[in-house]
C-alpha cells in the first residue's frame, strides 16, 4: 500500500547542504560584482564548416523541423555526474565541442526552402537569483560561468536562444518534426507528446483522435543513420583535426616510453602507462577519446583491457591502445605494442612482425573506389596464411579462409577497421552497404588495426605462443589517389620499435 504521508526525496545535498538562504544572505551575495565579460569572439574554425554540414541535412529534409540535442550531464552517483560531453550529432552540426552548455538543442526550422538555425541553451541566471551560487547542477560558482546568446551566436555563426524559448518552438511542431532520439529521453517525450497533438489536431485547432499517430521512432531512427552516414566523409576542418589528434596522440606514446623506469618499479605499472599517457592528454589540454587500454602480458589478450591494474615486467610485451581527443571532439585511437625491455623475443617478433605485414598489407589496397570489407579481407589474408605457416590451423590457410571456416579467427575475433573521427567508433548508425560493404571515398577516414592475440590457456597453440597478444592499429586517410598513414610517425616495425626504446 502506498504510504500516504511520503513526502519526495530530498535533493542529494538537502541533508548536507549548508549554504545559506536568508533573504539577508542572498542580497548580500547577489551585490558588488563586477560586470560579466560580454565581449563578442570571432567565429570558431569550424563554424563554416557546420553551416555547410547543415545545409546537406537540410536538403536531406527540406520540410522537416529538426531537433538536435547536446544531451543532459549523465549522474555517475548521486549529485556527482560522468564529465560532459555533447552527443557528436549535435557537435558536427554546431561546431560546439568540449565547451558546449549541457542541455543544449539545435533546432533547425524550414523556411524558404532551407532552414534557420536555433541553438537554444541556458542562459547564464543573474546574480538577483540563487542559482549562481546556490545550485551545485548549473551554478556559475559550481560549474562555471555560461556564454551569453550573443556571445555564443557569433562564435558558432549561428542564432540562439533561451532554453526557455524552446517551449515555445516546440508548441509550433507539426507532426513531421523529427528529433535525434535517445540523446535526451526527457527531450524526447516531450517532442513525442507534441508529435501525438499535432497529428491529432485538425486545421480548426480542435483536438480530435484522427488516427495513429505516424511512425515517429523510425523517421527518428533513419535521422540518427543519415546524420551518422553525413560523417563518413571528413571536411577539410576534421582531417586538420584529425592529424592534431594523431601528433598529440604520438607525444603521450612518447611518454610512456620515456616513463619506462618507473612504470617497471610499479606493482600495477599498467595504470603508471594509463597514467602517464593521459597525463601528456591532460598537460597539452586535451583529453582521451576512450579509456587508455594498457595491457601487459597476458592481459595484452583482453581486447578491451581498462582495467590496467596489472604490472609490467621486463620480457613482457604492453599493448597500449589510446587516443587523444581535442577540444573539438575529434580523437585519434592508435595502437602500439612494445617489448617492456627493448627487445622482442624470437616468438615475440615473429608474431609483431605478422601482424606489422598483415596491417601493410591493407594499407597498401586502400584507395577510392574499393570496398572497405576488402581492408579487412586483405589483413585476413596475411594472418590465415601466417597462422598456417606455424602450424596453428587445422588445415592450410585457403581452407581457413572458406566463409565457414575461419579458423584463423580464433587469434583476432575484431575486425580490422573501423571508421574514426567525432567518436573513436564513428559512423556507428550507417547502414551496412554504406558501411562495410561501402565503396571509399577520399576523406574518409578509418583505423587499420589487425592483431593476434594467443590466449594463455589456448591448447591450440605452442607454450611458446600462449599469453602473446599484438595489435598494431594506425588512423588511415583515404586520399584521391590512395591513402595516408596519419600515424605512420609513430615508430612500427619491430626494427623501428626497438630503436625507439633505445632511442
Ligand atoms: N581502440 C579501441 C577500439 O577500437 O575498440
Ligand atoms: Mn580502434
């Protein structure tokens, strides 16, 4: 039975709270401030190029209001949330990026055969309130202060507004709206509901129930796969953004390599790579685009190995897969697998150096015009016949390559290549044929990224190969003649490798 006398549940802070709320106080607190910094920025790099991104969404759906969220903070316990981070749809129409104010929403309205752009966003409350130092979700003095519409308009070339406006906008909606869905569930529902009102009001404005309402998830969900299909090709700005990345991504593997004493001294030396990786992240301003794996040992078999709190020791290889991600969003994710003590192993090279002519020999197909299943066929190719060669298969690297065999797959369950950018698995909504079975085009931009990986307790293979795992994994440009190893800087043949710890 439901108790009659509960009252709702406090805020997370009302037990703990001791932020004064005398009307004395907040007079007090609310006078003698200097006036806020109003001052107008030039527009941001990348604002052209989401004015252009906007125009080919438009022309996707010339009749349609679209609304693009940026996403609420996500709680990670209590009054605590995960760092923020706007969904990449919102950011490549905006241009915002790691300064976006959360609970954003573009909105782009049809008019005169285009749309207008909206981006309405909360404002930052004057002083006269108490949410500026009061309210520990949105307050200047919690989370910092907030650009004004002006400001913001003329950084991302773009209109704005209160987020209170967006009632309003959303009160105009027909029935052929279309929302980014599950980036803002509360967003959603309301667009949903005004969907449902729309649909069912007839031209008098009276409410009648003329029918079901339309399919809205799948429009929706068709939205969400043009958007992500809109991002398989990269513009001049995201290739520039792209090789920052990659340059700030090679500085922390340098890092690392320098930190090898100490990372070697440590019982949990994997989280001292973690560490010293995101640190050089942290020190250029930067962040990562996805947990650090730092894999040592066995461990180096975990495809996604974040836990990192095993040791490194001399004799291991460390797979240490990371990526750093800009201000703007964009991130690298690169994969180098390195002999703790400068040298590999016999078994060590011979297994590095498989996958080293497995990844050259993808890169070396890569140009427009292929397909891009045919990366991965082409690092197949190399593994099958390597993992023959030893002896590891059941039968000869041809048989093994039989769509209902695959025995080489044992060693390296993952694909190849994934498309890389906004998010480090980019592109993630595109259809299949658009996808794997898409055909290249220059500016594209993917990872090659073949591995091995011999599980400790595998009977399948030698003693001598158990708990080896490599993966070498480059950010690959396809360019109009071919492609460009973005990170080919990064040293990665098991020579080159070795010279560079000695370095
Ligand atoms: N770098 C992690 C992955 O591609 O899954
Ligand atoms: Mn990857």
């Amino acid at each position: 039975m439901a108790d009659e006398t509960a009252v709702p549940a406090p805020r997370a802070t009302a037990n703990r709270s001791t932020t004064p709320v005398s009307g004395t106080f907040t007079d007090y607190i609310g006078s003698n401030w200097a006036d806020r910094d109003d001052s107008i920025p030039e527009p941001r790099e990348q604002a052209p190029f989401a004015a252009a991104r906007r125009r080919r969404v438009s022309e996707l759906y010339p009749a349609a209001t679209l609304i693009i969220p940026a996403g609420a903070s996500k709680v990670r316990s209590n009054d605590t949330d995960y760092p923020y981070r706007a969904h990449s749809g919102f950011a490549h129409l905006t241009g915002w990026g790691s300064d976006t104010v959360p609970g954003s929403v573009l909105v782009l309205t049809p008019r005169d055969g285009g749309h207008d752009a909206t981006v309405y966003f909360r404002e930052a409350a004057g002083r006269d309130s108490d949410e500026f130092y009061a309210n520990s979700d949105i307050g200047e003095f919690w989370t910092g202060r907030r650009p004004t519409p002006r400001q913001v308009a003329a950084d991302l070339g773009l209109a704005t507004a209160g987020l209170g406006e967006l009632d309003t906008a959303l009160e105009g909606i027909d029935s052929t709206a279309i929302i980014l869905r599950d980036v803002d569930s509360a967003l959603t529902e309301r667009v949903d509901h005004a969907r449902v009102l729309a649909h069912n009001t007839d031209d008098n404005g009276n409410f009648a129930f003329l029918a079901a309402p339309g399919p809205f998830e799948q429009v929706d969900m068709d939205f969400a796969r043009d958007l992500s299909e809109l991002r398989l090709v990269k513009d001049e700005f995201e290739v520039a953004q792209m090789r920052l990345a990659v340059a700030a991504t090679a500085r922390g593997f340098d890092d690392v390599i320098a930190d090898r004493p100490a990372i070697l001294a440590h019982p949990r030396g994997e989280r001292i790579v973690e560490g010293t990786f995101n640190r050089r992240a942290r020190a250029d301003g930067n962040t990562v685009g996805y947990d650090t794996i730092a894999a040592a040992g066995e461990h180096a078999c975990i495809l996604h190995w974040t836990r990192n709190d095993g040791p490194v020791r001399a004799g291991d290889l460390i797979l240490l897969d990371a990526g750093v991600e800009l201000d703007s969003y964009y991130t690298a994710d690169i994969t180098r697998t390195l002999p703790v003590n400068g040298t590999f192993s016999e078994t060590q090279r011979r297994v590095y150096e498989a996958v080293r002519e497995a990844a050259d020999a993808a890169f070396h197909i890569v140009r427009p015009g292929i397909r891009f299943r045919e990366v991965h066929q082409a690092a197949m190719a190399v593994i099958a016949a390597k993992t023959a060669e030893w002896g590891l298969l059941p039968g000869s690297a041809e048989e093994s390559l039989q769509p209902d065999n695959q025995f080489h797959r044992r060693y390296m369950v993952h694909g190849t290549s994934h498309h890389l950018g906004l998010d480090v698995h980019d592109c993630a909504q595109a259809r299949r044929e658009l996808y794997l079975d898409g055909v290249l085009e220059a500016g594209m931009v993917f990872t090659i990224e073949p591995g091995l990986y011999f599980q400790p307790d595998d009977l399948s293979v030698p003693a001598e190969y158990r708990g080896i795992g490599v993966r070498i994994e480059d950010d690959i440009l396809v360019t109009d003649s071919g492609a460009e190893n973005l990170s080919i800087g990064i040293p990665r043949t098991a020579d080159d490798v070795e010279a560079w710890l000695k370095a």
